[in-house]
C-alpha cells in the first residue's frame, strides 16, 4: 500500500513538472511573439513617426526665450504699377537683353542634370541644385569643367530624402544643404565632402545666412503649430541649434489649398534679406538686428486671380477678395535684386508666367510673356535669372533647344561679329540634344 502510494506521488509529480514545462514554454512562445510584434510596432511608429520631424521632436529643439518682434521701420515703399499691353511689354529678347558670356557645362553619364533647381556662384564655382531628377548637388569650375558631386540620397541619418534648399556659409566655408522631409540640415565643405548632420526645431521652406552667422528662416506654409512662440510667423530669424531671436508677420494666408509650389523666393544683398510672403504684393527687407521695411509694393490690376485659382468652395468670400484686391499667386516666387535691378515673376490670371526686370534707379522696366530672338543669337532664353553678380545675371540655356537652333545662332554670331571667341563658339557647336544645360551670362539693356 505504501509503495503505492509513493508511486501515485512520483505520478503526481511528474505530471506536474510536465506542466510547469509546457507553461514555461508555452510563455516563452508568447513572450517570443510579444517582442517580435512590440518591434514591428515600434518599426512601425518608426517608420511612420520618425521619418519626418515630429511634434515632440520639433519642441525638443526649439528655444525662444530670447525671440522679440521685429520692429517695422517707417519708410516709404516705392509703388510699381503693372498694367497689360502696355509698351513695356517686350517679347523679343534682342530689345533689352545683351549677352555677355555662354558656359556650357561638362556632360558624363556620371553627371547628368535633370533640372537647375538652384545656382550660386562662390569663388568662380558653381554650385547647382537639382532637387527632384538627379537628387544631388553638381559643382563646376567657371569655365563649366565638373569639380565634384554630392549625391547622399537615402534614409539614413547622414543621408536625405528631399533637398529643399542649399546655402553657402562663407563664415566658416561649409555648404547647407536642408532635408526638409526629415527636418535636418547636412553640413559640407566647398568641395563636396561630408562633415555633419543637424537636426532643426522648426519647419521651413527656405533660408538665407546673415554676415554674421544668423539664419533668416522662411516659413511659407509650415505653421509651426507646435510651438505658439512661432506658430503662425512667416518669417523667423534665430539659430540652428534652436534659439529664435526674431519673428514677424503673423498669421498671413497660409494658402494650401491652392497648391501652390513655391520657388526659392529669399535674396541676400548688401548684407540685408528680402523677401515677398505669399499674396502680400510687397517685398519686404530685413536686418540682422530684427527690423524690417517695405521697399515695394506691386499694384497690379484688379480681378486677376478670379479665373485662375480654384480655391475650397468654402472660401468664396476669401477669393472674391484677393482678387478684386489684385494679387497675382505667384509674386514671390522668384526674387533677385541687386544695386540696379529687381526681378520677379508671377503669374496672371491666364495662367501665363510675366517676367518682369525693374530699374531701381531709373524705375524703367521690362515685361516678357514669350521669348525669342528676331536676330538669332540667344540659343533659347526661359528668362529667370538662377543669380546675379555684379550686375550680371545667370540664366540657363536648355541643351535641347541649343542643339537645335545652334546653326541659326552660329551663322547670326558670324554676321555680328560680335566678339565672342572661337574657341567658345566650337565649345556651342559641340553641344548636343543630351547634354547638360548651359548657362547664359547676360545684361539688361536699358533705354
């Protein structure tokens, strides 16, 4: 009896453990399971969340104890009117255009530009953007030869996904580029090669450097909702490592629903930045210390916008008014000004792109719908300056539409005599229908 029962305990006992070890394993499988779908959750979130800046992550980088208004400065701003078919109107570009120089740019199947986003010119370089095709930064020496490439397109930190814009730091001779889907700026020295990466505390669309080292951000349609201290502001002056010292211009029309794609609408001049806020029709300056000034306000003619833009029909009221108020919705999309001339573009009601180049000093101007050459020695003009030096202006020059119409240019440059050497002639001729474009230095004439 009693080795019967013994035996029925080791029974008992064995059963037991038998359990206990399908319950440890059997929780050991949930917890395996667990963790691997608590990763891919976070993977997830990860993915989702952190591929771009987030609220938290934004506030985190963010210090505006020191922000103040900028103060507007009384001045009076210079009035420019614009009316249709009036003399001004030139669409020749022989009348009010001389050129100066062509530099074509070296092709390789390394190398190939799809569009020029950008273009800035330090130290007789050139470095070209082109954001959405190639996803890089192209550099060429003055005479067109390529010096280098910074290509890092990708998902890793010290890669991006989306060039917005690029700045020259000439304090501390580094490149800028900024990831604006990722919310980080990329550091590189003038020959392209890699040094940092920055994350920023804010959204923005494009920037500029002051002399002394601060940064002149333009918000645009990034409203910055997570922090009230800048939320709203179409204008911002502060640092990268977050610390904000100036805001301006609160509350302008953030307008998304007009799908509007901004250009590169900041330009640096004599230390100073200018800008034109969406639908302001005014161009405004700034100083590093924070204060600022209308310099012109654009007057177009009435009802321009009424046809062409399709906004919510919700906003019936919000369109009546900007139209009869005479904005046209693209003023600030590209803005250069120099000593002597402004320059901007905008769109009408036709959906046509106007260029116009303004005199600052005589207030003469131009304005151009179409572009061609009655004596055939501009290869093919779009008309927008990329930069402008000394008074000169860059514009680009499409490969393709050179290679057709070199024969016509090369015969009209011939009659003209017009000083441009052989050697540069033969570089023209050269090109082809698949080349990278070529860049056109040229001068307004004015009467």
């Amino acid at each position: 009896m009693c080795k019967l029962i013994t035996y029925n305990k080791v029974i008992l006992f064995v059963q037991a453990m038998h359990c206990i070890t399908l319950i440890f394993f059997k929780m050991k499988y949930l917890i395996c399971l667990l963790s691997g779908f608590l990763l891919l959750s976070f993977s997830a979130c990860e993915l989702f969340f952190f591929s771009r800046p987030n609220v938290g992550e934004l506030g985190r980088n963010i210090d505006t104890r020191t922000i103040n208004d900028m103060k507007m400065i009384d001045s009076i701003a210079e009035n420019i009117y614009i009316a249709e078919n009036e003399s001004f109107v030139k669409n020749n570009v022989d009348e009010f255009i001389r050129i100066v120089d062509y530099i074509p740019l070296e092709t390789n199947e390394n190398m190939i530009i799809g569009n020029i986003d950008k273009l800035i010119l330090h130290n007789d370089i050139f470095y070209i953007l082109d954001s959405n095709k190639a996803k890089s930064v192209f550099i060429f020496n003055k005479d067109g030869s390529y010096k280098g490439k910074i290509s890092r397109f990708g998902q890793g930190r010290n890669e991006y996904r989306y060039l917005r814009d690029m700045e020259l730091d000439t304090i501390n001779n580094q490149l800028i580029l900024y990831d604006r889907n990722d919310g980080k700026v990329l550091f590189f020295d003038l020959d392209g090669n890699f040094i940092k990466t920055h994350k920023v505390g804010l959204r923005f669309s494009n920037f500029k450097i002051f002399p002394n080292g601060d940064f002149f951000f333009y918000t645009s349609n990034n409203q910055n909702v997570h922090n009230s201290h800048i939320s709203g502001f179409n204008a911002l002056i502060g640092q990268l490592n977050g610390k904000m010292f100036y805001r301006c211009l609160k509350n302008c029309i953030f307008l998304e629903n007009l799908k509007i794609v901004d250009g590169y609408k900041l330009n640096e001049h004599n230390g100073n930045i200018s800008f034109s806020p969406r639908l302001s029709n005014t161009i405004y300056e700034v100083e590093v210390n924070g204060q600022m000034r209308k310099v012109y306000n654009i007057q177009f003619p009435s009802g321009q916008m009424e046809n062409y833009v399709q906004l919510d029909p919700s906003y019936p009221n919000f369109l009546n008014e900007i139209a009869n108020a005479g904005y046209y919705y693209s003023l600030g999309g590209n803005l250069l000004m120099n000593d002597s001339l402004l320059y901007f573009l905008y769109v009408n009601n036709e959906g046509q792109y106007n260029h116009l180049w303004y005199n600052r000093n005589s207030m003469d101007f131009h304005i151009s719908k179409r572009f061609y050459s009655s004596s055939g020695r501009i290869l093919s003009f779009s008309g927008r300056p990329l930069f402008s030096k000394n008074n000169q202006l860059i514009g680009v020059i499409n490969a393709s539409s050179a290679a057709r119409s070199k024969s016509i240019f090369l015969e009209a440059h011939n009659k003209k005599n017009n000083g441009l050497s052989e050697c540069l002639l033969s570089r023209i001729e050269a090109v082809t229908e698949y080349d990278n474009p070529i860049l056109m230095i040229y001068e307004i004439k004015w009467n």
